[in-house]
C-alpha cells in the first residue's frame, strides 16, 4: 500500500541529505485505572513532530515544561516507543531494523541529560565510566587507560581524574565526564536534554563553548533541548519550537529571535529578560498550558492566543513555508499537506 | 535612596561541618531602602541564599552560627528579639518568597486554611472575613476559580499556581520589606514574566524586596540595586546601570561576559577560566584571584576590601578604579 508519508516532507533548505528524519511522529503514554489496568487515555507527549537534521548540525528544541521536548529526544534514541510514525537515522528506517542493527546504531547516537551526577554510576571510577561504552561494544581491550586519558583531554579534564570518583568532581567537571563518554564511541549525533541547565553561567559558558569544539572538531549533530533560549542561540543554527506535543514554529534561530511569526513563540521571546536592554513589554501571556490528555481542538495554543480566530477553535493548523521557514498557524495561511 | 529599612552590618556566618569549618558569608554589610528593589546575585555556593536565612535567623543551627555583626530592621537588631518577637515580624513586617513553594506550603492542609491561619495570625479578623480576604488575593495573583481554589490542596495546583498561592501570602500582609530566594528558579519563562508582573503590579509602593539571583537576566528586570556576591563576600555593589554598564570588579565583568545573550551572539561564549573554590580552601588574599585575568603579585597577598568608584558604586579589586573606565 502507498504510504502518503513515504517521501521525507523535511528536505534541508540546501539540499543536503539529513541524518536524522522524524516523520509525523506519536509518542503517546497509557492512562491506566481500574483493577483490569484499562486504558482511559493517552498523555499525548509528542502528537506529530516532522523534523530533520543534517549532519554537523545543531537543532535546537525550545518549549516550556511539558511541551514534549524532553520525550521526543529519548523516543529518537529508543528510550520511550513511539506510537506511530516514522524515524530514519542515515536513510534508514529504526522501525524495521533488527534488534542487532538497532544495537549498531545506538553507538552513532548518544545523549547528555541534565543533572550531571545523577546520570554517572557513584560506584564507577572515571576510567570505568568512560570506557564502558567501548568495553560494550568489544572496541578496545587493552589500551583502556590511554583510550580514557585521550577522551579525558578532549573534554578539559587531566589524567589524575581516572581512579577518582563522581562525587569528587565539581558540576561543570561533571557535565565534562558525561560529554567524555558520550563522545567515546564516536557518534554522529547527540541528544544533549538540558544538558547545561544545572550549571552555573560562567561554567555554563565552558561547557558550551566545549560542545561547540568537538561540534566542530567531529562533524557531530546535536538535538539541544532547552528551555532557555538564549543558550539555545548560542550554539544552534536552527531552532524549531514546541508547544503541547507539536511543533509550532522551525527555522533559522536569528530570523526566529528577531521576527518570531507564531504568536507562542512571540510570547516566549517576549518573557525572555536580557539583560542591559530595555525593551517595551509585551503583556505577558496568561493562563497555563492545557493538558496533554485532552488537548483543545483546532490550534492546539488557540484558548491562550490573543490573536485566536474562529478557524482557529476548529481546523488544527497546518505547515506553512514563510521567510524561510516552517509554522504551524492560521496567520500564515492554509497550509500544506505533508505529501511532498 | 530614602531611610533604610535594612541594616546588615558586618555580617559573618559560620558553618561547623564533618570536613571543616568555614564562613558561607563574611563581613556582608549592605542597606535596603523603604520601596527599594535590591538584587543579591551570585552563583551557587557564594553564601546568597545564607546571607537572606541569616535576616530573619533561619539557618538551621546547628551547623550554621552567625558569628558577627548584625541586622537590623527599622533600626531594630533583630538579634535581641525573643523568638515570639521574631515570629510576628516574619510575615506581617518581612515577607518571604522561596524558590521551592513545596517548602513553604504545608502538603496537609487546604490552602485557604493555610492563607486564613497566616492573616488570623497577624491580624485579629473573624475567619469568615479572613476566608474572604484569601479568595480576594488568590484573584489578585489571577489564580483561574479562586473561590474553588481555596478548597485545593497544595499537590493539585501546578508549580506556577503554587508560587502565585505563595507570593499571595507573603504580599496579603503588606510586609515592608519581601525577602525573595530565587523566587521563579523552578518556573518556566512565561511564567515567571507573569508572576515579575504581578510582584511590580501588588506591592505597595513603600515594599522593599530583597531579591536572590543566580540570573542577571532577573537582575535586569526588576532591581534598583545590586550586589555581587563571590565566595562568601560582597565583591561589587552599585545601581542596576552602573552594574551592567560600568561593572568594575574583574568578576562581575567576567559573569556578564559569560551570559548567553539571545542576540549579539560571539563565535565563543568568554567564560570565566576554572571554578568557584572549595569554602574550605579559598586562595589567601582576594578570593578571585586564581581565576582573575587581571592578578597580580598584591592580590595573592591581601584581600582588597570595597573601593568607592563612584558615589554608592563600590568594588573589592585593587583595579576597581582602572577597570570601572574600561568598556567590557
């Protein structure tokens, strides 16, 4: 049978084949109750995200708690299971892929999480934890210690952190160990989940800065998952915005920052304080988000939206290209099917 | 600035723990003025948040003592107030915000009983009135059904509506001065320009608030004055433009130079080299000095205390009055 969604609807603005390809993709979690455990609902996590990422690319995923971020980046790497939809890594379909082939992939991608010492083992020295990956995957025997002090080096860090443990280690020497062992298999891409958000500024600024050179230095592709989005600015050239499981706004970050077209993305630019410029208020937004069991008709951010048209209460918006980029509103016209 | 309301002289606390003893603030002496808005920023561990629980004896002692100096509200040292006499002054005259409303909110009770409690505490007011009174300010901080709402426990309120239950009862009883702790940290931006909203919009002109940060974004946003805090000490302290126009200690230069701007974006971010040092084994002389670009030999030997660079702009660098000329 055709699939109308066959064709990746997400070419690169330069043609580029994208590493990573996410079509239309659920990730919905059962709502138990009762003694039979009877499903009553689903919390609608991620309710449809079509997004690529090229090699070397950094895309940035901005949205408030809730929005579905944190669950999109550990659905791309197998951590929760989609519902439905589709997932390509380098042209292949995760989907149909042998548990063996599944294994091979999970070494080209990694990921970051936010609290640096809750995501290494206090029972591991640094030797162990960063080379356990490679011990995994039957890489290296022998020549552990000088694997380790390589990948140590690359992050900042000196040799006499091998035999010690996490807790001897500041926050952002923490954060260094997890980028260690992320890097440790060689990945082409990184979901880095809030990956500097527990970090204060000035060691926030290293740490980015680290992200940055090994970007550089191995072509790596990161999803940079953050609430905070001038961190975002800093280190992705595209961005793509969430609200309530979806998508609502993708493009080039500064076009985004100086001219957001979504009026959600307007009102989340607009709550950002920078500091050493005055800025006109805008009137905060009111309200909070609904919930992802029982998401409102129509535009999903229509009952917060100070420009809410009727359509919007009804029809749920679809994608439309505009200056260079994707958005998910009714301001922008009536947008496109997802056919290519 | 009008009369202070504020006085904290001198201020030292000690810490007795397993692995040493340490002081988490030393020699902190700062005023806050009637309706002024001052911001004590710092990154974690620089003795902010010690500096606040110390106002109103909070820290828990064990292991925390405050071992010099004093505080004093409306020329009052609150060092020689009874426990009872503290205890009215908390809340009636000196509200508090903190980052965490879980630790502020009892989890066993409604919160209307919680609101009534603290209003009947401090004011003698039938509970019916009181009752009244809380569902006026649970719609003043635009919780969506208050009169229902008063009936919720604090788990069936979002983090953001918690807060607003919150910052609704510090402000219900017009306190002269708000010490706030991170009071957005947990909440999410637009949240957070709600509730900034909301705090502008509520107090009454002659409310102080003391406000601690990690984020000079926050900073920016609501404070007349600020202080910089490093590793137990006040190492800067001026208005907001002269702060973040003319900073002139090498750390608050360092700190807003770190900050990730949404535009004006560098290649690199300059972050400040190394960390914050162990308050077990701060460097001898100024405590900035292992991180500084600008040491010298003085430096490792004697701890600059704060210059005056301008009239009410000081700074604890030898440098100050070189680097308060020099554009960031």
């Amino acid at each position: 049978m055709p699939n109308p969604i066959a064709t990746p609807p997400t070419t690169l603005e330069n043609g580029a084949r994208p590493l990573l390809e996410l079509l239309d993709l659920k990730t919905w979690f059962p709502v138990r109750r009762g003694v039979f455990a009877k499903t009553i609902g689903h919390v609608r996590a991620v309710d449809g995200v079509t997004l690529a990422i090229a090699r070397a690319e950094t895309l940035g995923l901005v949205g408030e708690s809730g929005c579905g971020k944190t669950t999109l980046g550990r659905t791309i790497l197998g951590l929760d299971p989609p519902h439905s939809g589709r997932l390509r890594f380098d042209g292949r379909d995760i989907g149909r892929l042998s548990r063996a082939a599944k294994r091979q992939l999970r070494q080209r991608m990694q990921i970051i999480f936010q609290d640096p010492l809750s995501s290494l083992n206090p029972r591991m020295n640094i030797l162990d934890i960063v080379t356990e990956g490679l011990r995994e995957f039957g890489l290296i025997s022998d020549t552990r210690e000088a694997h380790a002090v390589r990948l140590l080096r690359e992050v900042g860090l000196d040799a006499d952190a091998l035999y010690r443990y996490p807790h001897e280690f500041s926050g952002g020497q923490r954060q260094r160990i997890n980028v260690a062992r992320a890097i440790s298999l060689r990945p082409d891409f990184i979901v880095c989940d809030e990956a500097v958000s527990a970090l204060d500024v000035s060691v926030q600024a290293q740490v980015i800065n680290l992200m940055i050179d090994l970007r550089e230095k191995y072509g790596l592709a990161y999803l940079f998952i953050s609430h905070d989005l001038s961190v975002v600015s800093n280190i992705a050239g595209r961005v793509a915005v969430m609200y309530l499981g979806r998508v609502v706004e993708e493009g080039p970050t500064d076009s985004i920052i100086r001219d957001p077209l979504h009026p959600y993305t307007r009102a989340l630019i607009g709550a950002v304080p920078v500091p050493g410029v005055q800025r006109a208020k805008a009137p905060p937004l009111t309200g909070e988000t609904p919930s992802p069991l029982a998401p409102p008709p129509g535009c999903r951010f229509h009952p917060r939206c100070q420009e809410a048209m009727d359509v919007c209460r009804r029809v749920d918006p679809g994608r439309t290209r505009w200056a260079g980029r994707r958005v998910w509103c009714h301001l922008y016209g009536e947008g496109e099917t997802l056919s290519a | 600035m009008s009369a202070a309301i504020l006085e904290v002289d001198n201020l030292t606390v000690t810490f007795d723990t397993d692995e040493g003893v340490f002081n988490a603030v030393e020699g902190v002496s700062f005023a806050v003025g009637a309706g002024e808005v001052v911001g004590l920023v710092g990154e974690s561990g620089c003795g902010k948040s010690v500096t606040a629980l110390s106002i109103l004896r909070l820290i828990p002692s064990p292991p925390g003592r405050i071992t010099q100096g004093s505080v004093r509200f409306k020329g009052v040292d609150l060092a020689r107030l009874s426990a009872a006499e503290l205890r009215r002054m908390r809340g009636a005259s000196i509200g508090m915000i903190f980052q965490e409303p879980s630790a502020a909110l009892s989890p066993l009770h409604r919160v209307g009983r919680q609101l009534v409690e603290a209003l009947r505490l401090h004011r003698d007011i039938p509970r019916q009135a009181a009752w009244e009174t809380a569902g006026q300010w649970l719609e003043k901080v635009r919780i969506p059904d208050a009169a229902e709402r008063l009936h919720a426990y604090p788990f069936q309120l979002s983090g953001g509506m918690q807060q607003r239950v919150m910052i609704a009862m510090a402000l219900m009883l017009e306190p002269e001065l708000i010490i706030a702790d991170e009071p957005t940290t947990a909440l999410d931006v637009t949240i957070q320009a709600q509730v900034f909203a909301l705090i502008r919009e509520m107090r009454r002109a002659s409310t102080a608030i003391l406000l601690i940060t990690h984020d000079m974004g926050v900073v920016w946003e609501m404070c007349d004055r600020v202080l910089v805090m490093y590793a137990a000490r006040i190492v800067e302290a001026g208005s907001r433009e002269e702060i973040f126009g003319k900073p002139a200690h090498p750390y608050s230069r360092g700190l807003l130079r770190s900050i990730p701007r949404l535009t004006d974006k560098p290649d690199r971010l300059a972050a400040i080299g190394g960390m914050v040092p162990s308050p077990l084994r701060y460097p001898p002389g100024c405590r900035f000095n292992d991180r500084c670009p600008y040491v010298f030999d003085r430096c490792r030997r004697e701890a600059p205390g704060l210059l005056e660079v301008a009239g009410g702009h000081q700074a604890a660098c030898f440098l100050a009055r070189k680097l308060v000329r020099t554009p960031l």
